[in-house]
C-alpha cells in the first residue's frame, strides 16, 4: 500500500473555478517534478540550439543499435551517424522532420521492423512502478487480450535494458490523445463513452483498480483515421513532414479507444469485496475524498469512477454544447460521498440505458464548443451537413463501431 501526505484542503469552502486553479498549479508543480526526474534519471540538460538533442534524447541514442538489435528502429534523428538536415541551409529546425524534439523523456516512437507498425516505448522503472509491466502484461493474456471488452492499452513486449535491473522498456502500439481530431458527431462521443465504460468495467471485473483515468490517460488508435501516417510528435503533420496530416471523421472510420498508464494501478484478490488503501495521488486533483484527510484508507474503485465522470463532466458538459442528457448519471458519479457513487455495473447499465434513447438526429448532429464564435459555427456547419447527408444517403451508422 501507499501512503502520501498531503496538507489537508476544505473541499466545502472551494469554489470549482478555485479547485480549478489549484489543479493547473498541481499540473505545473507535476511538470516541473516530472523534469527533475528525467534529469535525474537522463543527467543535467545542457544549453542547446534550435533542433540540437537534448540529454533526455541523447539516452535514446545511446541505444539506438540495442533497441535495432531487438527489432525497433528509432527515427533518424537518433542514429549514431545523424547529420541534421538543417545543416548548411537558411531553413529552420523546427520546420524539418529531424528538428522535433521529443515531448516527454521517458515515451519514445520507433518502427518495429518485423512488420513496420509504428510504436511506443515506455521506460518505467520498477522501483518506481512496480506493478506496471505485471498488470500491462496480465491484460495480454490470450483470453483477456482477445476480448472484444478488454481497452487496455496492448503491451506488445516489455524489454529488460542491459546493466540496468531496475529499468524496462514497454513497447505499445503508437496511440494519440483520444480528444484530437476533435470529435464531430455525438454519435462519436457516445461511442468512445461506450467504450470507456466498458474497458473500466473489464479493469473492475479483473479486480483492477486503475487508480489514475484521468483525461490524459484516455488514447485512441488512430493508424487508420489518417490518410497517411501522422508525425509523432506533431500529429498534425505528415510523418515525413511534407504537409499537414489529413484525417476521416471517427463516423467514417471509428478508432478503438485504450486506458494506458498503469503505474499506480492495483490488483486485489477475488475475495475481497472491499479493499483499503491509502490515496494514491493521480494526475486528476479534484477527487473529493483526497482533499481533507489522507490518512483514511478507502477503497480504489468508486475512485475510478470519479475520475471516468469526472472526464466527461471536464471535457464534454463543461466546454460542449448538447450533452445534458448525461448529467445526471455523471453528477452521481462524481459525488463527494464514495458510497454514494453508482459502480462501474451500474453505470455501464445507465449509459447503455441512455444510449438507447438517444434518436438519430440528435447522434448525427455537430459537437460545438461553448465558446465557438459565429463566423466558425456556419463554417464547420457547412462542412458537417455536407459530410451528414453523404452518411444518410449511404445509410452509415449514426454510432459507428469497430467490426467485431
């Protein structure tokens, strides 16, 4: 179990706008932790130029042959031979496909060479997360790896960096944010809803507690939602940087969405109805029951389903137009009171029942932010419209699902 201290906070006395506040500072403070650990573990940062590799870079290079050797080849910008394309021209490093730097040091893009899909590599460190490579790779077992309900991201191999025992390598498939492209129908959303609610209850059922779905946590597969393979770190770029990255709507080619990050995950025992653990401290800051005394052992799951409301109250009721025919499922979700919030059973059995009475012209109509202006609205209307009776006359599911 783990127990973290954290100064005791008045939840009741907060407004949302405060608590807001306070967990963009949190993300800010994580962010500045998150850069201590990778120098930590990467060495001291140098000062650089424009496109120059970074120290977090520099320990993917020194394993560029290694990880060739295990069947998985960096991009260019980190062979032992690379020559920045930039080099003896006017042009800019950032405009050049080599001059993108990596966003996070631990989280890395390769091919696998055996059949060219395009991969991530995680490095974890067991000290750290001792359970992640255990419970990543238990979601791979061949009955659990082939059901049709399991969304956890696939650990497609998890390797063992030499003379290093405490350090592995996770390699997945390469996901995106499950939020970009944007979403443009609600029969877009309700199917990643869908899916979100069924991978989590396929976590529980497992006696899994994933202990950290946050929004950032939620990824898609979207090999197929691009005409042409989209560049890792600017996804709206060609791979090969030589235009911008065109994409279908997810109606016309529906993506699968995965739970990823599974750090601060925890398994219990089939038996044990009611397991206790100190807070673990996740990316989301809001969970009522973390704010006050963190010295209360509580049960993860109802936790989960805070975090799973919580995404769809942060990332759809909050800054979208329309979805008020899922608030009261997710005002029960995101209670203050744990025992008061539904299960992931009980949910999924709401949402479907939600689902359900949804029509089709409201499942077909546009997805408009809040604060979309009205130049923009008759833009992207036309261009919806058109797209919308495109799927009526070819009769294109209103919720469109992967093929089973």
């Amino acid at each position: 179990m783990i127990k973290t201290v954290l100064n005791p906070r008045s939840k009741s006395a907060k407004t949302r706008a405060e608590l807001k506040a306070e967990e963009a500072a949190e993300l800010e403070r994580l962010k500045a932790l998150r850069v201590q650990k990778e120098l930590a573990a990467f060495g001291t940062e140098p000062k650089r130029r424009p496109g120059a590799l970074s120290t977090k870079e520099t320990w993917w290079c020194e394993r560029y042959q290694w990880l060739k050797d295990q069947g998985y080849l960096l991009r260019p910008r980190y062979a032992p031979d690379w020559v920045p394309s930039w080099e003896g021209s006017k042009r800019n490093a950032l405009a050049c496909e080599d001059g993108q730097v990596m966003r996070f040091g631990r989280i890395m893009d390769a091919t696998r060479l055996s059949d060219g899909l395009y991969v991530s590599l995680k490095v974890i460190r067991h000290s750290e997360h001792p359970h992640e490579a255990e419970i990543g790779q238990y979601f791979m077992e061949d009955k659990l790896a082939s059901d049709p309900k399991n969304h956890c991201v696939p650990f497609l191999s998890v390797l063992s960096v030499p003379n290093d025992d405490d350090t592995q390598i996770i390699v997945m498939p390469l996901l995106l944010a499950f939020n970009k492209p944007p979403f443009d129908t609600f029969g877009e959303v309700v199917e990643c809803l869908r899916q979100l609610f069924e991978g989590l209850l396929f976590m529980h059922k497992h006696r899994i507690a994933h202990c950290d779905c946050m929004w950032m946590n939620v990824m898609m597969d979207a090999k197929d939602l691009y005409f042409e393979p989209y560049h890792p770190v600017k996804p709206h770029m060609k791979r090969d940087f030589s235009g911008h990255a065109s994409h279908y709507t997810r109606t016309q080619r529906p993506p699968k969405y995965y739970l990823i990050d599974f750090g601060l995950s925890r398994q219990y025992d089939a038996n044990d109805e009611n397991p206790l653990e100190y807070p673990v401290l996740g990316g989301d800051k809001t969970v009522p029951e973390f704010q006050n005394n963190m010295d209360v052992l509580l049960n993860p799951f109802p936790t989960d389903v805070y975090y799973l409301g919580n995404i769809i109250r942060e990332q759809f009721l909050d800054i979208k137009t329309g979805f008020e025919f899922l608030k009261p499922l997710v005002d029960d979700m995101v209670q203050d009171d744990p025992s008061k919030r539904p299960t992931m059973e009980q949910a999924v059995e709401r949402f479907d029942l939600i689902r359900q009475n949804l029509n089709t012209w409201k499942l077909r109509s546009r997805v408009t932010a809040i604060n979309e202006g009205p130049f923009e609205h008759v833009y992207r209307g036309a261009a919806h419209w058109r797209r919308r009776i495109g799927f009526i006359v070819k009769r294109v599911s209103a919720t469109p699902r992967l093929p089973q």
